[in-house]
C-alpha cells in the first residue's frame, strides 16, 4: 500500500493545520498550500518550498 492515497483519520486539514501551527512560518506569509495523504513505511511530514 505504500504510496497509495491514505482515506482514514486524521483528516488532511487537520494535518496541515497542525503543521502551520507547529512552523514558525508566520500564517499570514503562506499564499498557497498543498496537503496529501498517502501510505510510507513510517510516519513522516514532508516539506517543498519554493520561492
């Protein structure tokens, strides 16, 4: 199953949620956001940012 799209608990808004509270981005400075959820081996948030 890994790699595949992920559809249980926790909702994908409830992750990006806690990972904008938990950076030390302000919120204000974020203009677009794009949140998934799909299978992995362990657990794990990853980041692309791009200017």
């Amino acid at each position: 199953m890994v790699g595949a799209p992920h559809s249980s608990k926790p909702d994908v808004d409830n992750l990006a949620k806690a990972f904008m509270d938990a950076s030390k981005t302000e919120d204000s400075h974020v203009y677009s956001l794009q949140a998934g959820k799909y299978w992995a081996e362990a657990g794990s948030i990853e980041l692309e940012a791009q200017r």
